[in-house]
C-alpha cells in the first residue's frame, strides 16, 4: 500500500470540496444559530459527508456494474465535471453545479440545514462522489479500503474543526483570502480533472498511446 496515494486522495477531497471556500456559505446558512447550534450543525454536517462517501465507496462499483458504466467512460465523465465544478472556483465561485437558485431559496427556509444543503450536495457533491468511485474502483484490496476509509474520515475531521472556527476563519480571511484559496485549489481541482479524463481516455482508447 503507497501511503503517498492516500496523500494525494486526501488533498484530492481537500481541494474538490474545499471546505475552506464554503465558509461564507456555512456562516450565512446559520446565521440565526447560536454558538452551540452552529456547532452541532457543522458536526452533523461532517459525519453526513463522512457517510455518503464511505457509502459510495462500497456501493460504487456495484452501481457502475448495474448500469453496465465502464470505468473509463465514468473517469472521463466524472473528470469532464470535475473540471467543470474547479472552472467555476478559478473565478472565485461556488458553481451552478454545486448549487442553484432554486436550492438557495429552499435552503434559506429549511429549520436544519446540515444535511441539506450543507452535506449534500455542497460538500459531498457529484465531484467529490465521482472522486470517491474512481479511487475506489482502482484500489479494491481490503487494506486499500481501510485505508481510504480513514482518510475520508480524517478528511470530515479537519473540516469539522475549519467549521467550528468558521466565524474566526471567514474575519481573519475576509471574503477576498477566501476567494484567493478557492481559486488555488480550483487550479489544483482542475489538474486533476484533466488527469481523470486523460486516464479514462487511455483505457477507452489504448491505441491512442501507440
């Protein structure tokens, strides 16, 4: 087992869901929670992530396998949106393809807002769940598994605390730091997007290379 793998997949979530550039979001959605109910929000918020991505790394596979999705053609659509998603963070933006209007407008009436919007599908959204199955799918072995396992789970652990000091965070920052980080790791979100494509398009097409 490459540990430097694990590395890379764990910086790989860090960038695609960036928790630090959802920030302003996660203060906005509970602006009307006192210190303690931000708190739990954040937690319940984090463990749900947790959830779904350990969820779509067993089950994965098998729903690519239902619908007859070769890994290839899934490299190459979930890279295509995973550059999408970090075309929109380049300029400093969540994305329509994490959220819309309509989704804004619900979320601002709902009571609890850590499973929805928050977790799903700001955080664990279609590039982080993309993500999940491609490394999934490429590294089956069980120690593989474990080990993913605990880094999606060291990942929810860093964004849970970054949440938890997300007023201190988003004064100190201010809204322009944010947007400089987002866009960094959009630059990063994008190499790797492109580095799926190119993989889906080698295994599709191996005459390619020659």
């Amino acid at each position: 087992m490459d540990l430097t793998l694990y590395v890379k997949f764990f910086l790989g979530l860090v960038a695609i869901i960036n928790p630090v550039g959802l920030l302003p979001v996660f203060v906005s959605l509970t602006s009307h929670q006192s210190a303690a109910e931000r708190n739990h929000t954040g937690k319940v918020a984090n463990f749900a992530v947790v959830v779904i991505l350990l969820v779509t790394m067993v089950a994965g596979q098998h729903i690519l396998n239902m619908f007859s999705i070769s890994l290839s053609a899934f490299r190459i659509a979930g890279g295509t949106l995973i550059a999408l998603i970090a075309m929109s963070m380049l300029q400093g933006k969540l994305g329509e393809v994490k959220r819309n209007q309509e989704e804004d407008r619900e979320a601002s009436g709902m009571e609890s807002v850590a499973v929805v919007p928050l977790a799903l599908p700001l955080m664990a959204g279609p590039g982080a769940i993309s993500s999940v199955i491609v490394f999934a799918a490429e590294h089956r072995t069980l120690a593989d598994a474990v080990a993913m396992s605990a880094t999606v789970i060291l990942f929810g652990l860093l964004s849970f605390g970054l949440f938890s000091m997300a007023s201190a965070i988003y004064k100190i920052l201010g809204k322009t730091g944010i947007n400089v980080i987002t866009r960094l790791m959009g630059l990063l979100m994008l190499s790797i997007g492109i580095e799926v494509m190119a993989a889906g398009l080698k295994g599709l097409f191996p005459h390619l290379l020659g």
